[in-house]
C-alpha cells in the first residue's frame, strides 16, 4: 500500500547548517498495517511523514501509495490518497466554521466538489451517524464553533475528518502530544478503534514509546535520518519500554533514558 524507496533528503546543501533529515530511507507497509515510529527530534520522523503527505520531495528517491508513483505530484493532488492529523490542535480544521461545515469540506476531499458544497438533509444525518462514533455527544452540536472545542474534542473531530475519505495512507504526526494525559488516553483510543474499523494503512509519530508500543502492529525506531530497528507485531507484543532504550543503547552505542528519547 505504501512504499517508500532510497529516500534522502538534505537541508541547507553546501551550507554550514547542512544537515542531512533522511538517508537512503527504506520501508514498506502493506494494506492496513499500522507503524508506529519513535526517535530523538531530528531523527527524520516528521521528514518521512511529509515526504509522503508531499510537503516536502526528497533529494532521491521515490514514494509510491496504492501502486501509484506520487514522489512528485503536489500535497492539494494526493488529498485523496492520504489523511493526516497534526499535533496541533488548532490545525486541521478551521476554527470560525461549525462542526458540519468543517465535515462537508473533509467529505468533500478530493472530489469535485461543484456548486454542492452545502450540508443537504443527507449528508446530516451522516456526519451525525460518524460524530456517535466518538461518543462525545458531538451529534447534537452540529452548528457549534469548533473553535469553542476542548483540545482532545478537536483532535478527535480531526480524526474522524482525515478518515473521511477513506484514505489509503492515514499520517498522524504526534496527534496526542499535545494533549493532557486524560484526552491523550481518549484519542489514542478513538485512533485504535477507528484504524481497526476502517482497515486504514497508518504511519503514526510519536515520541510516547508506551503509546508506540500499545498501538500499531509493528514499531520502526529511527536517529540520525535512518531506520535503526524494525519491529513486527510478535517481537513488538514482547518489547517493553526499557527494552526499547536498550536496543537504542545497544546499536548507537549511547546510554539513554526515557527522557533523552522524548525530547
């Protein structure tokens, strides 16, 4: 479903902050697979996630979503392809527009949209049958502000969005980080469920590695603009925390603790 192909990318080429994000990156996720993916900042976590949602091109390489080469084509093109969930809770919808207008234009990503942008009595009751989903009695708030929303209220209506569509990739970029633990554990929930319900190939950031290892069926840890260890779901199911720092410990040859790696 997605392959990710020699992947590189340098920051500032040929400058004193040249910094090389990503270095001949290789991975694959096959229909429904869910990743999870740890590292340090600057380790090229978000750099792969943009790569893929077209924000940025590589240097080399290719990415390649549902056998369709999209290396090139623009973020607005692959919208059909590809729903993403930002850390932010203020991204991702748009905060001055109510609950159903902020769905019709996620129902409409990706399609041609015409004169019939408007919320009709049909596309109601759907956005109301999705909103029950999250049970946060979001079906009978359809005309609030989202902005007048609670963080974890947010990112769960964003989530529902970027599923929408029924993607073929689903991209969450550290979706709970910015969360107290109390909506963190919600969304985290609703990901879970709602990643099973609709069989979605998902590549998740997080710096949460209790998070990355209760969630997802295989853990990829990368540093430095590559992938260091790759986890499938048995060997995942059997890691713990502690683990997790040893292997970092055991192949960069650096003594961390659980902090270190959530910076």
């Amino acid at each position: 479903m997605l392959e990710i192909k020699n992947l590189s990318r340098t920051f500032f080429p040929g400058t004193v902050n040249e910094r090389k994000a990503l270095r001949d990156i290789n991975l694959s996720l096959g229909s429904g697979e869910f990743v999870t993916v740890i590292g340090s900042n600057g380790a090229g976590k978000s750099t792969v996630l943009n790569m893929v949602a077209g924000k940025l091109y590589p240097d080399t390489g290719s990415v390649t979503v549902d056998g369709k080469n999209v290396t090139r084509m623009a973020d607005y093109r692959r919208a059909k392809y590809i729903g993403r969930v930002f850390q932010d809770p203020m991204a991702g919808t748009a905060p001055t527009m109510s609950i159903e207008e902020n769905m019709a234009l996620a129902h409409a990503r990706g399609r041609f949209r015409g004169l019939s942008m408007g919320v009709s009595a049909k596309r109601r009751e759907l956005f109301v049958e999705e909103l029950k989903s999250l049970e946060l009695g979001l079906e009978n708030r359809l005309k609030t502000k989202v902005g007048l929303l609670s963080g974890g209220q947010r990112q769960a209506l964003s989530l529902l969005m970027a599923t929408f569509s029924k993607p073929k990739i689903l991209l969450l970029d550290e979706h709970t980080a910015a969360l107290d633990p109390q909506r963190a554990a919600l969304v985290s929930r609703l990901t879970n469920e709602i990643v099973q319900r609709h069989r979605l190939t998902t590549l998740m950031v997080t710096h949460n590695m209790e998070q990355a290892l209760a969630l997802g069926t295989r853990l990829i840890m990368m540093h430095d603009g590559q992938i260091i260890l790759d986890l499938d779901q048995e060997a995942k199911s059997a890691m713990t925390v502690k683990g997790l720092l040893g292997e970092f410990e055991k192949i960069k040859g650096a003594q961390l603790d659980d902090r270190t790696m959530l910076q």
